[in-house]
C-alpha cells in the first residue's frame, strides 16, 4: 500500500481548522452589550452592577492598561432553538496564544453572584442544554485590560509593567458577544479527531496502531459533508468508534492527571491581579467540578485561599463545599509556592507552619505533599523543613529546565543536609500546564527515566495564571485516553493518591543527595536588590520581635502580639513567592513591596521597643539587647545586660602608599591608597589572609545581557569582561577612637558612585565593610571579590537550619554549571585548622573560584565573589536603579563555627537602651553548636513557650537547655508545635532539658511554664 501519511494529516488539520471546529456554533444572534470603565482600582462587585453603562459594540476598542471595564450583556434565545444547547460567545479580544497574559473577565448573574471566568481558551457561558426557548438572559463582565508583558518579542523593556507608567491606550478590541447554539456532537468529533491525530503523530510509523487509526481518521472525513457538517459529524463519529475502543497494552505507562492552574501570587501582575485571578479560576474549576463527576482539581498556596475567604466570599463558599466533598484538593501545604533557596530557616519552617495551619483550620486536611512546580531549584536543607510539618512527599519540575545537565531520574529519595529522605517526582511531562495531547503524553512516556522499575507518573493539567485552568476539552480527552491503545492510561487523580501509588510500587527509589540545584535563573539572586534586602531585615525583625515579647510575657506579664505576629508574618511570607523575592516580577510588584517592607519594619520596630522597655524597666544604666543566638560584648544571647568592652584598643598608622594600617591585636588589616585591602593579616595564626600580589574587597564590573530571561538569568560568558573598580576619589580616615577605627573610601564609575567605610572594631576579628551604592548602570553586574590565600576543594555556604559544600573546581560539568550560587548568612573556605568566612547581611548570590598561582610556592587562590547588584531591563526596565546599602565582614582564621556566630551577628546588631538592671535570658543553651533561631509563646495561645533549634557546625551535639522560668515540662514538638515522636528524646531536669543531636538537626521544643500560665 502506498504511503499516503502525510497526505491524510495535512487532510486532518485543514478540515478540523477551517469547517468542523466553526460548525460548533452554527446558529447565533447578537447579544446587547453595554460598557463602564472603573476609575482606578477595581471596584467591589455591587458598584460595578449599579454603574451606569453606555452602549458599545463589537470591534470598539476599550481597556487601558490595568484598567477594570465592567461590559453588561442581554439578550433573548430564540424561540426557534427550544431543545438545543445554547451558550454566550464572550470574547474579549482574546489571542488563544497567551491563557494567563492578557485579558480576563469574572461573569456574575444580576444579582452578583459569579458564573465562571473568561480567558482566550475558556470564552463560553452557558444558558441550557436544552433550553425552553425564548428565555432572557443577562450577565456582567468584571473584565480586567492586563497589557501582555511577555509578547512574541519576550524580553524588550516596557513601560507596562507599571500602572504609573504605562499610559492609557486601549489594549484590546471586543471581538465577539454572542448567542449561540452549541452543537455537542460536533465537538465531540473535535475531540475525537484531536486525540486519534495527536495518537497518530506519536506512534512508530512501522507499528499497525499508527495506521489503523490512519484509517479510521480518513473514513471518519470521508463522512463529513464539508457543506453539512452538523448533520453528518454522528456518522463520521461512528467511524472512530472502534479505534477509541481499543484498550490499551498491559505495559502502558499510567499518567495520573490533576487538574491543576498555577497562579504565581504575582509576576507580570501586581498582587491586587492575582486576588482577581485567583477568583476567576476557582469559578471555573468549582463550576467544572460541578459537571464532570471524574475530575480533580488541586490548588495549592493557603495565601491565595484566604485572599477568596477575604475578597470574595462567595467564591469561596463553593470552593470549601467542593474541598470537602474531595475533589477540589488543597494541596502543598505552604502559604505561597515560595522560593527556597533565599527564606531564612523560621521563613522556610513558617511557610508550612502558616500554609498547613490554614489547611486545617479551614478544611480539615492535612497535607502529606510538598507541591512547588516552578520554584527555581531546592536547598539541600529542605527535606528536614518538609519532614519536620508532618510531610514527606515532594513535587516538582522546574528542574527540567536545566540547562546543561538532564537530572538523572523522575521519582526518587531526595535526601537534606540532616539525612532526611523525602520521595520526591518530577512529572516527566515537563510542564505545569499539561493539556493531555498526544505530543505531551508521548514525551512523558520517552522521558521517564525510572522505566522498567515504576510505570506511574503525574500530569498537573490546565491553564495557569488566569488561563481559567482544565477545560471541558481536557476532560474529554482524558475520558479518551483512559484506556486507548498507543498511549499511557489517563485517570484523575488527588496528588496524595498518585504518591501513595508511586511510592509503593518503587521502594527502592534512587538517592539524591544535597541540593536541587536548578542550572538556570542564577541571576534571581541578585536581581531587585531592595526586595532582598526587605525581606533578610523583615526575617531578623520577626525573630526579635518574638523573642523580645516572648521574654515580655513571661517575665513582665505583657500581653503576647498574637495577632499582630500572626499578620506580619504571612505578609512576609507572602513576598517570599518565587517571582516576588527573587526579584522577577514587574516593577509595579516591587515597588509594593518596598512599601510593605518599610511598614513592616515599622511595625516590627514598634513591637520590639515595646517589649524592650517593659522589660528594661526605668532607669539609666546603660544595656545592651542581644537577640543574636551567641553571646557577644559580655552580654547572652537573649540577655540584656550592660557590654563589656574586650581586648586590645584599636590603632592606625599609615602607609607609604597613601593607605593606612589598622590594628586590634587579632588583626592587622593593610588599605592601600586605592582603598583596597591589600592585607589582612591573623596575628594569632601568623597567616596572611589575602593572596600574595592581589587586592580583597575589590569591585569587579562585568557586562550582564543573557541570551533570555533578563532578571532572571546570568549566563557563563558573562565573565569573559570585567572590569576592577580600582580608582579611587578618596581614601581618608572616618572615626577613631580606641574601640573602632575606620577608613572610607569613595569611587565613581560610569553613570554610579560607591562609599565604602571599612571598620576594624576593638576585640572583634573582623573587617566589617559598610558599602552605599548610588546605581544607575544599566545591564551590568557588580560583585565584590576577595582572593583568599587558602587552598580548598570545596567551601560551605549556608542554607535553612546549617550548611551545604559546593566544590571549588569544575571537574564536571555538573560542577562548572554551579557558576552562580545562593548562601545565607556565610560563606566559609578552609584548610584543615584554618579558614576565612565571609558574611553578609542582605545578600544571597556569589561565586567562589580557585587559580594555582604562578610564583615560587605554587600557591593556590581562593576567590570568593560576593554578587551585589544587577541592572536588568525586563520586566523592570528600572530595576535597582537608586540607592543600596550591604553590609558584609571578611572574618580570617574563622572555623564553621565563627562563620556561623559573626553570620548571625552581622543580621542581629546590638540594640543600646537604657534600664533598671540585666535582664537574663528567657531561655539558654549551654553549646554554641546549638543555636536557637526562634523563641516565642506558642500559637495556641497556651502560654507555652516554644523554643527552636538546630545542630549548626554539621557534627553531634549535645546540649542542655535551660528555662529562665519554673519548668513544669517539656515536649518535642513538629513544626505546628504537635508532639512528635521523631523528635530527639528529652532528659528533663529541674528547669534544664538535656538533648542529643544529630548533625543539622532541627528541635522544636515546647516548654509548660508551672502554674498553668496562659
């Protein structure tokens, strides 16, 4: 037989295209359509109902950039159509290219009450099936004019981005308002077709499968009559019948399918947009719920429940009734998707603590999975966070976007930094927005690297962003594709069941252990600055202000800001999401979030000198309040108590170069007239800290414009230029006294000015170095580099509850692909006996290198680049243009343990007040290995103080706590502070409880205060 393939798929395409898709609707009448433009802001409901409306048409233009056009539509079903399936045509203006970027629309009855969304793959309302004939019918549109940020051009600087800057133009066209007669068998054919050609494409061409179907499609559009093809699309039909009935093969692989809409809490929309998305969405998937007794539909992120709870109520009323008939499924368990590579520990700890809380409170569930499709890789502390809220499975699949390195496995034990495994799938989909063609299921089944040994694999399926999520067309081709030869099994399924199912089917997963490192999106990092620096400062605030207020209620009787607490903490959470904190989102988002970081911060402020004078009391004895977790200047951690000024007094001296020399009896720190340092030498030690010939705190300039993704990306190359910021304006002497002595030194370059005040302090060995940058570059990357005179393979960085080694060379190209790295509070390189941390107080990206020197000792070179701003122009074309401030400390002859203390306290700075007398801490730990990163009263209002802590040096520890109250008892708690028996065992004794650790474990302790104190 001749092969006639080609010809029968192009045959396919055109017929479905251009005759049997525009047969679905082959009888319409034109609706009414009237129009109101909101001023400003969105507007509740009830006004944009009572607004008074003029009359518009189809082909007007309408919607200014962020703009709210409230469209009314009336009309009548003809009499004629009595018995037929009727449904509203409603298109905004729509480019089915681009669900989850353009324009939206809420549909509400008269009466307010929301129908569905509107988007470009879900235009349809429907009035009945059958309908009587003759009824009225009338509908108002909420439509949102969202301007496309992400067009066919995707990376081109725009000004939409802002509603401050993105004018008033119209943005789109009214292109179709509708009453139609909505033939059903005829989109059942579309289906039928659409699934058997997709099938088709993907089979082998020497199979029988692939021409079997081949038949059958070219008799099924032999039985179309192309001018009749409502009457005849049954025929055509019955041709496919036995095709669609073939069952598929014992070995198919089996996708569960989760109908799913990824809503970023925000990206190229503002927060606002997203509360409206969000609405949009579960108004269709509760309607969809409604009519298709199969589906499943999960959503994750707790934020985006509360803001349906807060703004539309009504919504929310039809989610929680379909939550608790088991169908639509809370999933996840967190506040928001966050990123994980930049939260603090309580951050990533409270993520799950609010989001799992939330879950419960509202719904009864409790989570078992952690669902974070799209955030931009895993810190290797993380399964121990997952474990520790009562989770064990994990989701994901950004991964498959690495550039350079395929990850060797879809379902596997990710194993953390403490040894906690957690399994873990990665759909071999590769995509959040799965659609159930047969181009997606076929890569899913070629893709999956776990053959022969598990056959199961998850499909989340719909639209995102406001793409309205599943269709009715994604239901229909999953009820196909349930059993059909050629091609894996398709049922819907909740994501607990798909795991439980997986899990058990492979219990020998492979192990993969340490972080989840995505090789792509480095540059979010560092991109938007000013949202990193809010949310570190936002962090350290939280910690104090608990700890302060803790210590407050208990020794002073002050009332314990639940609430207030409670709230500070979700916003914070909130702009953790992974386009908020890694500084991809538009410039609207970010502006936002500096205002909310400085209200926060207020707020925070306000709560700590609160609890501060209550407990200091009145009087003038000078105190220092130390919230750090070590203690310092003679004061314990959680203390406050008068400082104790340590060691020698500070001296300087010139230098011949135009520099000058500084000295504390532990350091001595050489500035050159260039201001650089030139030499930091550990006296202790004899040993000189910077490389021989080289400069540390050296600013290095390089081009920064990736081949993609402006704000999120940094690609490899760029490093082939740099530039060194070594002319200086100005190296002068700032204060000196006897217990600090500094240097500042001032350089302009291009259109930017840098002041940098290097401070070498009484006691401490440490060169802290405070640096203003006035920025205006544009498409440029600053970094501050530090060539350390150590030889190391490997260097750690902190992450979430301790630390991970990455390795300094780049023997593979797993290795070389981590040329942009995320750490917290330190990075430390060391020799055994001997090592230099640096440490920071806002700042997550860096890169460390290593060079063997060509002079006499072959000497190797250490860098250690801190990455401290970018300029990228999308989506911001402003981004981080203005002022900065970063504070970071280069630390010689620091070991693991030093890094940890000085990198706490760089982000907790002494606060001087003034008082009655010390007040000792509310809680105290006899082990620095053992540090507390959060005290606090417990959330149940119990009066219970809750203590956390971890193992931080990556050995055993064993450590004895002591309560600076009457101890009734203790329990170890997860992290909703529920006992928990894979806690550590307790040895309480008297007001002390004694523990044991293993490396970079996490303890959640809960402490009953004697009395019944609540």
């Amino acid at each position: 037989m001749h092969d006639d393939r080609a010809l029968v798929e192009a045959r396919l395409k055109r017929v479905l295209d251009e005759r049997i898709r525009p047969a679905l609707h082959p009888e319409s009448v034109p609706l009414e359509v009237a129009a109101w433009v909101a001023p400003g802001e969105p507007v509740p409901v009830a006004e944009g109902l009572a607004a008074a409306y003029t009359p518009v048409a189809v082909g007007d233009a309408w919607g200014a950039p962020w703009g709210t056009t409230w469209f009314r539509v009336r009309g009548q079903v003809p009499a004629e159509w009595a018995g037929r399936t009727v449904e509203a045509v409603l298109d905004l203006g729509f480019d089915e290219r681009m669900p989850g970027f353009q324009c939206e629309a809420l549909v509400y009855r008269p009466d307010g009450s929301p129908v569905k969304g509107l988007n470009p793959r879900n235009r349809w309302v429907r009035v009945g099936a059958p309908v009587r004939g003759g009824e009225r019918v009338a509908w108002h549109l909420e439509a949102a004019s969202n301007p496309v940020i992400l067009d066919v051009h995707p990376f081109l600087p725009t000004p939409l981005g802002d509603r401050e800057t993105a004018g008033r133009a119209p943005q789109y066209r009214l292109a179709r308002m509708d009453l139609a007669v909505f033939d059903t068998e005829v989109w059942e054919l579309v289906q039928d077709l659409e699934v058997l050609g997709e099938l088709m494409a993907e089979l082998p061409v020497d199979g029988p499968r692939r021409w079997e179907v081949l038949r059958a499609v070219g008799r099924a559009l032999d039985a179309v009559d192309l001018q009749r093809v409502n009457a005849t699309a049954g025929a055509a039909r019955s041709e496919l019948r036995e095709v669609l009935a073939a069952p598929a093969g014992a070995s198919a692989h089996r996708i569960s399918a989760v109908g799913h809409a990824h809503i970023d809490s925000a990206w190229l929309w503002p927060l606002r947009e997203t509360v409206r998305k969000v609405a949009r969405t579960t108004s269709n998937m509760t309607a969809l719920l409604a009519d298709e007794p199969e589906f499943v539909y999960a959503m994750s992120q707790a934020q985006q429940y509360a803001w349906l709870k807060e703004h539309r109520p009504e919504v929310y009323a039809r989610v929680k009734a379909a939550v608790a008939e088991g169908r639509f499924v809370p999933a996840g368990g967190m506040w928001v998707e966050s990123d994980t590579n930049m939260p603090g520990s309580e951050a990533m700890a409270r993520q799950f603590v609010h989001g799992k809380r939330f879950f419960l409170e509202e719904f009864g569930v409790e989570n078992e999975e952690a669902w974070l499709p799209d955030t931009f890789g895993f810190a290797a502390g993380l399964p121990q966070i997952i474990r520790a809220a009562g989770a064990k499975w994990l989701l994901t699949q950004k991964i498959s976007w690495s550039q350079v390195n395929s990850f060797p496995h879809h379902t596997f034990r990710w194993e953390g930094i403490d040894g906690t495994r957690i399994f873990t799938h990665f759909p071999p989909v590769d995509t959040y927005n799965c659609q159930l063609s047969g181009g997606e299921l076929a890569h899913a089944v070629r893709n999956f690297k776990d053959k022969g040994v598990a056959r199961h694999s998850l499909a989340p399926t719909g639209w995102g962003d406001g793409g309205g999520g599943t269709t009715r067309e994604m239901i229909a081709k999953a009820r196909r594709l349930r059993d059909l030869d050629g091609s894996p099994t398709v049922v819907w399924e909740k994501p607990a069941d798909f795991f439980a199912r997986a899990e058990a089917e492979y219990p020998q997963a492979p192990v993969w252990v340490g972080e989840l490192y995505l090789e792509l999106h480095r540059g979010t990092l560092t991109s938007q600055a000013r949202t990193k620096h809010g949310n570190r400062r936002s962090e350290q605030l939280l910690r104090e202000a608990e700890l302060w207020s803790a210590t407050a209620a208990v020794r002073c009787g002050r009332p314990y800001p639940y609430g207030e607490l409670d709230r500070l903490w979700k916003t914070v959470l909130l702009h953790q999401f992974h386009d908020i904190l890694p500084g991809s989102s538009i410039a609207w988002v970010h502006r936002e979030a500096a205002a909310t970081y400085a209200a926060v911060a207020a707020e925070l402020e306000g709560l700590i000198a609160g609890a501060l004078a209550a407990l200091a009391g009145g009087g003038d004895t000078g105190l220092v309040a130390n919230s750090a977790p070590h203690a310092r200047g003679g004061v314990a951690a959680g203390a406050l108590a008068p400082p104790v000024a340590e060691g020698p007094e500070v001296s300087v001296a010139p230098r011949d170069d135009g520099g000058f020399t500084l000295t504390n009896g532990l350091l001595r720190i050489g500035i050159d007239g260039r201001g650089l340092v030139v030499s930091a030498y550990d006296l202790a030690a004899g040993r000189e800290t910077v490389a021989p010939g080289a400069a540390a705190n050296l600013l290095q300039i390089h081009p920064d414009f990736p081949n993609m993704w402006d704000a999120w990306d940094v690609d490899a190359f760029y490093r082939d230029v740099v530039t060194d910021l070594t002319d200086a304006d100005e190296v002068v002497l700032g204060a000196v006294g006897p217990d600090a002595v500094t240097v500042q030194v001032s350089r302009t370059f291009g259109d930017s000015r840098v002041a940098q005040s290097l401070t070498l302090a009484r006691g401490q060995r440490r060169l802290d170095i405070d640096t203003e940058v006035d920025w205006h570059e544009t498409e440029k990357f600053l970094k501050a580099a530090f060539p350390l005179d150590v030889h190391a393979e490997r260097y750690a960085a902190e992450t979430q509850f301790g630390h991970l080694y990455r390795p300094t060379h780049t023997n593979t190209s797993w290795e070389a692909a981590k040329f942009e790295a995320c750490a917290h509070r330190f990075v430390h390189v060391g020799e055994p006996g001997w090592g230099v941390a640096l440490v920071n107080d806002a700042l997550y990206g860096h890169d460390v290198t290593r060079t063997v020197r060509d002079d006499g000792d072959r000497g190797t070179t250490t860098t250690v680049r801190l990455s401290l701003l970018r300029a990228p122009r999308f989506p911001d074309p402003e981004t981080d243009q203005g002022r900065h401030r970063f504070r970071y400390a280069l630390v010689p002859g620091a070991g693991i343990a030093d890094a940890v203390r000085e990198g706490h306290r760089i982000n907790l700075p002494e606060r001087r007040i003034s008082g009655a007398a010390a007040v000792p801490p509310l809680v105290a730990v006899d082990d620095d290995a053992t540090v507390v990163t959060a005290v606090k009263l417990a959330d149940d209002g119990s009066g219970d103080v809750v203590v956390r802590l971890h193992e931080a040096h990556g050995g055993r520890a064993t450590a004895v706590l002591t309560a600076g109250f009457e101890l009734a008892g203790a329990v170890a708690t997860d992290l909703l502070e529920r006992p928990w028996e894979d806690g550590p065992a307790l040895d309480r004794e008297g007001n002390s409880v004694r523990m044991r650790l293993r490396p970079f474990q996490i303890a959640t302790l809960r402490l009953r205060r004697a009395g019944g104190a609540r």
